[in-house]
C-alpha cells in the first residue's frame, strides 16, 4: 500500500459514531500528519463525495473551526456491499413483519471469521429502546445473536474460536470455556438460545439459526429489547415467531430439509390435538 492511499484510509476511520465531525486542526493531531497533507486530503475527499464540510462558505475558503463529516459517495459504497448479502435482501421484508408482531428490536448476524456482524436491523417502536448500529461486531461467544452462530459451526471450528483469549463485555458475559459448550450443546437440542447482559448490561435477547442450502449456518435472527422485558420464562412468545420467520428465510436461502425446531412443536401440537379426542 503506497504511504499516500494509508494516510488517507487513516483519515477516513477517525470517523465513526462517537465522533463524526472534526475539525482540520484534530485531524492532523490525531493521525500525526501535517496540516497541508490532511488539508489536501480532505480536499481530494471532498471534490469525490468522500467529506463534505459543515458550515461551508466564503467561497471554498477554509474557515478555522470548520468541520468535516463523511460524505454521501460513502453512503452509496455501503449500499453496494450490503446488497451482496443475499441473506439481508431476503430478511428484511420478514424482519419488519416479526417486529410488527412483537414491537421488539430484531437484528440479523452473519459470521465474520471469529465475530458476529450485525447487518440488518428494525428497530421497536417503543419509546425507549435499544439502538444497535449495522456493521457493530460481537465476539461469537456473547450474546444471543453471534452465539446461535458459534452452536451451529463444527465443534473443531468452535474449539479453534474458543481457544482464543475470551474477554467480558456484560455482567454475565460466559468466559467458561466449559460453560460455553454446555449452552452450545443445549442451543443445538432446543434451537434457539437466549443472553442477558452479556454484550450489554440490561440488555437480552433471544436467537435463532437460518440455514442455507448446504444445511450450513447461514445466518441468525435475534429479538432483543431489556432484560426487564425480554425474560427467559416468556420463551416460547418470541422463539416461535422466530422460528418461522427463520424457516422461511432458509427456504429462501435453498434449505431443503424440514426446519426442525419448528416441526417439533407442531407434532407436539398434533399429539395434544390426538389426547383430547
């Protein structure tokens, strides 16, 4: 990588969330450049959509105190790599019906190498609620959502993961390797699995496994709201839902076989149906 495209991929990720706006001055203290290089930078961003300026005026003259935020060129970029994700495409339309149904928050996980990657999401309509960001990142062992991902994989996939140095991000975030398979092999046998305050405290959710054509984990839905709300008790509320949402993305997907979890419960049904009578 040539030391002029580094300095300027280095300018772009001071950008994010906590601090979308900087001023010229901050952005050359922080990525330890000149003045003349980032303001040339910025500049090259800003003549293709990369930045934009806030409170631009005097004719293109530099102002101090100016800020730069990112520009729409980005937005456009990302839109491009998220419509790669067949699964979100596919997702979305159930997703907002699953939330209609339950006003709780439901996200959508793939897997990225050892992380959950949030990529979609709608949001509930209640007006407190939880805000999670598309693109956040979860190690795969906390947290409903990127575990679902973890149970499903090949259990010397999950013991090469695992073997990595695990670290706490909730009050209960599972940093037993023994306790983590024991979850693992029970999210296998009930197909879904539920966390409280294990990536955020107050916070939990249920998740459950989207398949694709191979059998293979393809991706995983979650419901997450506060840990108040969402209790583990109510299981059955949300993970039924969840199951046919689910299902249906895997058909979708080309998964073949029945959605089994699911197909349990309706024999239980049946069953229930043939003791009455």
């Amino acid at each position: 990588m040539s030391k002029t495209l580094g300095k300027a991929l280095q300018l772009l990720t001071l950008f994010n969330e906590e601090k979308p706006y900087w001023r010229l001055d901050e952005l050359s203290k922080f990525a330890d450049m000149p003045k003349p290089t980032v303001f040339r930078l910025l500049k090259t961003f800003e003549e293709n959509g990369f930045v934009q300026r806030v409170n631009f005026h005097h004719g293109g003259v530099f102002i101090e105190g100016e800020r730069y935020e990112l520009g729409t060129r980005l937005l456009e970029l990302g839109q491009i790599v998220a419509s790669k994700y067949e699964i979100r495409n596919i997702a979305l339309p159930y997703m907002r019906d699953l939330q209609k149904q339950l006003n709780e928050s439901v996200q959508l996980v793939i897997r990225e190498n050892n992380e959950g990657v949030y990529i979609e999401k709608v949001e509930s309509d209640k007006p407190v609620r939880l805000y999670t960001k598309i693109g956040r990142k979860a190690p795969l062992y906390a947290g409903a959502c990127p575990r679902i991902l973890l149970s499903f994989l090949d259990n010397q996939v999950i013991e090469n993961i695992l073997a990595q140095p695990l670290e706490s991000y909730g009050q209960k975030t599972m940093l037993s390797r023994e306790e983590i398979w024991k979850v693992i092999h029970q999210t296998r046998e009930r197909g879904y699995t539920y966390s409280n305050s294990e990536l955020e405290d107050g916070t939990a959710a249920f998740g459950t496994p989207i398949f694709d054509r191979f059998g293979e984990i393809a991706g995983s839905l979650s419901v997450a709201g506060f840990a108040s709300q969402l209790r583990e008790e109510d299981a059955m509320t949300y993970v039924i839902p969840m199951w046919e949402v689910s299902e249906k993305i895997s058909k979708q997907l080309g998964f073949t076989k029945p959605y089994v979890y699911l197909e349990q419960i309706k024999r239980g049904g049946e069953s229930e149906k043939k003791e009455q009578l």
